[in-house]
C-alpha cells in the first residue's frame, strides 16, 4: 500500500491514477471527505481523512503502508509541522521509502513558500528515512481553470511578464515519473528535478493561436487582479505575500529547469506545451 497526502488536489489526481496503472495500491489523504468519490474513480483503494497539521492523524493514515507520496500542500504557513509529521510517521511505519514532492528552486529565499521547503529537504535527509526528493517545475495544467475565458476573450494572461521562461510540466508525466521513482529502489536517496520544456506566455500565445485556428494573445494579469482573485478563492494571507513575491520573481527571473532528468527517468522527451494544448483541445475544452 502507498499512502499519497493531498491526494485531492491537482497534484495528487495526477499521482494516484499513474501509481494505480503501475499495479499499486493507494491509499489517499484528504483533508475533508469531498474528493473521496474522484479519488475512488481514479482507483484510490482507500480514501482517509486527516489534517497534515495533526500529528496523530498522520501516524494514523501510515500505519501499514510500505511507501508514502508526501504531496504537501500548497504555501502553506504549515510546511515545517506538516513535513515533521510525516517524516515522524514515515519513520514510525519503518517506510520503504517516503518520496517529497518538492519543488524547483527551493534554494531561493525570494520565493517563500519554495525555501520553507527547502528546510524539509533538509529534515528528511538527516531523518534516516530512504526518501527521493522529487523538485517540480510549474504545471501546464494551471492554466486550466482559465481555458474557457481564454477561448473566449482571445487572450491568454498569466500573474507574470509575458516574456518570461518558465519550465512546464504535464502532470501525465509527472505521474508516471513519480510512479517509476517510487517502484525502483535505485532511486532512493536521490534528489531529481522534474522539469517539462521552458516557454513564455508570449510563445504559448502562439501555439495556441495554431491549435486552436483563431488569434489569442498573451497578456500580463495586473497584481492586484490576481491577488483578488487568491482572496476570494480562500487564500490565507500567508499565501496571498508567497503568490505575490513568486510572481515578481518569475518576472525577474522566470522559473527555468532542465528537461534532462525528466527524460531519462520518463525514457522519452517530457510532453511539450503545443502537444498539452492538442490534447486539450481533443478531450472536448
Ligand atoms: N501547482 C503547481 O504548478 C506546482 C508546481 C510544483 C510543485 N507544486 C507543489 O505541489 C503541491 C500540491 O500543489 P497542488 O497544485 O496540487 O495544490 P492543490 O490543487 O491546491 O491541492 C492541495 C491539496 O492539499 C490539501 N490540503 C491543504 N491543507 C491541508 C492540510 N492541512 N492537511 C491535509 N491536506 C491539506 C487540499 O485539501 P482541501 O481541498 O481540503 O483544501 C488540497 O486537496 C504543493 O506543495 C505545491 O507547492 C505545485
């Protein structure tokens, strides 16, 4: 049995369908019972209830699993308590391995919610238990939420300046990558970047120009709109200061890996963004 945390958000519907295509069993974390039902249909063995920030919960959720998918959950002022517990409870069960979905770049301080991270990187090295560290680029299915009103307005806008590389994933290939890392015990011990093709808002404008056979164009959304939108959505203000210096950051500097890694553990090159926008645009967007 491998438990996957967090498993209802987006990171975790992409990780429990490709551990279950390779044969395992998962058991999901979720905070609150409303993604048991998905989880169940993306094949999750089991679905329980915990919150990462409660020690006995976690120790509760690892009883019995050989292998942990720790997915934390998204800038969260949390981050340090959440990965003691799990690594508290990863050692408690006598894990086989407890794989950190981390992040890219989480050796810089600019970007908050990547360097509280890089302290559990930290923590899970000097803690004795086997783990892989798996740090992730950002994903192209981000972008999803917003495809409608892209179609719609002809303009496709992200929170940072449109000529900046970022490095995208397909969360398809992050599943499997993680599937492969955590059945193969050559890879204990290793700390791996996952990174997809790095492109700018401006080329992605294009291709979805070409894909989808009418103009769009790409567009800064201001600050202030994105930090609105955050608000309503529920962000804490811990997360509104992480979103709001990551996006000054990506402009600076964008967010940009190599797609080296990837390809060696995928065994073929990671998925581009035009071949992501094609098969968007196939499932009916
Ligand atoms: N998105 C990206 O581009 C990207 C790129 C690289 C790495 N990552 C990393 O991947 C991780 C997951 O990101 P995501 O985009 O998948 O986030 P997401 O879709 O927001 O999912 C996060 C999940 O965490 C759960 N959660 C929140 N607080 C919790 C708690 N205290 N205890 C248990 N569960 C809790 C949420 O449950 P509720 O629904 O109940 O709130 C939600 O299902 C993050 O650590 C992020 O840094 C993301």
């Amino acid at each position: 049995m491998i438990l996957v945390t967090s498993a209802g958000g987006k990171t975790g519907k992409a990780v429990v369908p490709a551990l279950v295509a390779h044969g395992h069993a998962v058991r999901a974390l979720v905070r609150s019972g409303t993604a048991a039902a998905a989880l169940k249909a993306l094949g999750a063995a089991e679905v329980v209830t915990g919150d990462l920030a409660d020690a006995a919960a976690v120790e509760r959720a690892t009883r019995g699993v050989r292998a942990i998918y720790y997915i934390p959950p998204n800038m969260s002022p949390n981050e340090g308590l959440h990965g003691a517990n799990i690594i508290a409870a990863a050692r408690a069960a006598g894990v086989d391995r407890l794989v950190f979905h981390s992040v890219l770049h989480c050796q810089v301080q600019a970007l908050r919610h990547h360097w509280n991270r890089l302290f559990v990187e930290e923590a899970l090295i000097e803690s004795g238990v086997p783990f892989t560290i798996l740090q992730a680029s950002s994903y192209m299915q981000n972008m999803l939420p917003g495809w409608a009103r892209m179609v719609e307005t002809g303009e496709h806008t992200m929170g940072f300046a449109v000529d900046a590389r970022i490095s995208l994933i397909d969360l398809v290939d992050l599943g499997e990558a993680a599937a492969r890392v955590i059945a193969d015990p050559g890879y204990a011990a290793a700390i791996l970047e996952i990174n997809g093709p790095a492109i700018t808002t401006t080329e992605k404008a294009a291709i979805l120009t070409r894909v989808l056979g009418r103009p769009i164009r790409a567009g800064q959304t201001p600050l202030a709109t994105v930090l609105d939108h955050a608000r309503h959505a529920g962000a804490s203000d811990h997360a509104l200061d992480c979103l709001a210096r990551m996006l000054d950051h990506y402009s600076r500097h964008g967010f940009e890996g190599s797609t080296k890694v990837l390809s060696w553990i995928l065994g073929r090159p990671p998925t581009d963004f035009e071949t992501f926008a094609r098969r968007i645009l196939a499932a009916g967007a």
